[in-house]
C-alpha cells in the first residue's frame, strides 16, 4: 500500500508543499522497484533513472527511489514529459522499464475522489490511492546506449583541444585525432559565446 507519510519529511524539505506531481514520481518510483525486484530508496547503485522532466516529479523519483543526479544515478533527458526510464545497472544491462501516466488518470481521479474541492485536490488524494494500473503504464524498453557507458568510470579526464577545458566522465569528442569537447564539436551546444551571438 502506498503511504504518503513515508516520504514526508523528505519531500517538505525540498517543497513547500506537496502536490500531484511529487506524488506521480513517487508511485513511478516505487512501481520500478516493484518491476525490477530491487529495494528503494537505495543505498547502492543498483537503479538508474532517465528523468523526461525537472520538477516537482523528479523530486518524487528521487526521494522514492534515493537515485539523484548528486549520485550519478538520476539523468534529465528532457523530452518534456512526466516520464520516467529505471534501470537495473547490476546486469549490464541495456533494457529498462519507462512508466508514465496512464492517459485516463486525471479522468479517473474524478472518478475516484469525487468529494475533493477542486481537481488539484482531487489528484493529489487519488494519485495516492488509485492502484498503479489505473494510474500508470509501463513497457520494457532497449536503451540506446549502455546504462555503463552513460554512468561512465570516476577519475577520467581529457582536455578539449579547442577551449582548453576539462571533460570527465568520457563525454569528450574525438575527431582526426583532436580531442574536442561537445560543444566546441557543435554537439548539444546549449549556448554561444555573448560576441558570437550578437553578430
Ligand atoms: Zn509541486
Ligand atoms: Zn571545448
């Protein structure tokens, strides 16, 4: 049975307040748990998870689930949904399981509390209550790269050939021999330098 009180405490010191999203991420996370047959919150390493949003959810995954990205264990991969991929990183493993809400469940949370004031209400209370196959879905899926390749070894460093700086974890380019880090190799640039842009 899901208990809201379990992660209290934990979640009012990271919000103010507790809302229908933290509860969402905190049903996905403790449904991958189940899926996978591993103990949450974790004290190891063992569950991995590619976050598709910040926010209030990913504050609900990461106190179910104790993975974050302080740990190396939580991943935003922003696609802009409340939707999460766990991975059990044990097996060298490159399969997962993604759970995201079930389209009907905001429907199904009128239906379900219907003595609540409004609908904010009314989810916040029935997202607790609802069985997770009323409130979820989730499918087994193949991720693009291996969990190890993505989580990557402590202690790596290179130097981008361009700007100079350091890359850890081995998200260094290399191209004709020249070790380029992604955004001097024009991958996922997020930014320009101010003199560039202004042109
Ligand atoms: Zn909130
Ligand atoms: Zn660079």
């Amino acid at each position: 049975m899901f208990d809201i009180e379990r992660y209290k405490d934990q979640l009012l010191r990271l919000h103010d307040h507790i809302c229908p999203r933290q509860v969402l991420g905190l049903r996905m996370g403790e449904l991958a748990g189940e899926l996978l047959g591993l103990p949450i919150p974790q004290t190891d390493k063992s569950l991995f998870v590619f976050i598709e949003t910040d926010g209030c959810f990913s504050d609900g995954v990461m106190v179910a689930t104790g993975c974050s990205a302080g740990h190396r264990s939580m991943r935003l991969e922003d696609q802009g949904k409340v939707a999460a991929t766990f991975v059990d990183t044990r097996h060298g493993a490159q399969h997962g399981v993604r759970i995201w809400p079930h389209p009907l469940s905001r429907q199904r949370a009128a239906e379900y509390v219907t003595t609540a004031q409004d609908s904010w209400h009314c989810q916040l209370n029935a997202y607790q209550r609802m069985p997770s196959q009323m409130l979820l879905c989730s499918v087994w899926v193949e991720l693009a790269a291996p969990v190890q390749a993505i989580m990557s070894k402590s202690g790596l460093r290179a130097t981008c050939a361009v700007c100079g700086e350091e890359i850890i974890n081995e998200r260094e380019v290399v191209r004709n021999g020249v070790c380029l880090c992604r955004a001097c190799a024009g991958i996922s640039r997020y930014y320009l330098p101010a003199i560039e842009s202004r042109q």
